[in-house]
C-alpha cells in the first residue's frame, strides 16, 4: 500500500468523525423503526383503549442512545534500503610445471531503515438522545398518524411525502 504522509494524517482526524456520522445515522433509523412500530402496535389497541391512554405517553419509552467512544489510531511506516558491493580480482602465472594464482575479493553491505510512528487519540461523546427531545427540537409531537409519519420521514432523513410513495412502491 502506498499513501503520502498528509494522507495517513488526514484519515487518523477523517475516520472517526465518519464512523460519529454512521452512528447517528444508525441512532436515528433505530429511533424512526422504534416509532414506527410502536405507532403500528397502537393503531391495533381497540378504540376504548386508545381514548384513555394516549399516544405520547409511550414516547418516553422510546431508547435513549448515548455516546462515547474513544478512537486510538496508530500507524508505523517503515523506508528500509539495502546496497550490496562486492568486487573481485584474480590473476595467475604459469611457467612450465609451476602455476601460481591468487585473488583478492570483498564485499559490503549496507542496510538503513528509517521509521516514523505517527498515533492519535480521540475522544467522542454526546449528550443522551431521546425520541420526545429530538423530535421537539423540530416542533414535532407525534399524536396522529400524519405527525407520525412526519416524524418518521424525518428521522429517516427524508420528507413525510417521500415515506408516503416508499411505501406505496412496498
């Protein structure tokens, strides 16, 4: 793998807000299916009960989701080269039934290695998110089925109409 040193950087600060990003993603897609559900299970309650217990008192009921997160990110880069020499020489002389020879050689070998650790610690947290704070921060207190429905489409990160023709498509 090859990466530039800005790079590695970069993505020690980039991937833990991305991964806060895919967390509150999944908070609010786990809070819409809460919803949802619980709209679908109290639409089922015969009209008596739903007189006497109104909607909003389950709403308190819904997960409250906290987070705190503590990424530890490190990487080690290692540049390492190795030169080699070598050379030899070698010569003989002969004269009749006496020969003579000898040679002369080395070699070298150098190896450097050059390392650079690069590490960061972050820490995440926020503050707890309940369905009834979150949706009210929106002006949204879902009491009917069209309040529901807005309410849903919104935590889903779209529009009460668009939740409407998903589930016609459905």
């Amino acid at each position: 793998m090859t990466t530039t040193l800005t790079d590695l950087v970069s993505e020690f600060y980039e991937a833990p807000l991305n991964a806060v990003q895919k967390a509150e993603a999944h908070y609010r897609e786990t809070l819409a299916n809460w919803l949802d559900k619980k709209w679908t299970w109290y639409k089922a309650l015969d009209e008596a009960s739903r007189q006497t217990i109104p909607f909003s008192q389950f709403l308190n009921e819904a997960p409250a989701i906290q987070m705190n997160a503590v990424f530890d990110l490190s990487a080690t880069l290692r540049i390492a080269s190795v030169s080699s020499k070598s050379a030899s020489l070698s010569g003989g002389l002969a004269l009749g039934p006496i020969q003579t020879s000898g040679g002369f050689g080395f070699s070298s070998q150098r190896s450097e290695e050059s390392v650079l650790k690069a590490a960061s610690s972050i820490t995440i947290s926020n503050t707890a998110t309940d369905l009834v704070r979150l949706l009210g921060k929106y002006g949204i207190d879902p009491t009917d089925e069209s309040s529901v429905k807005t309410a849903v489409a919104l935590l889903r990160g779209g529009t009460a109409a668009e939740s409407d023709q998903n589930a016609e498509e459905s």
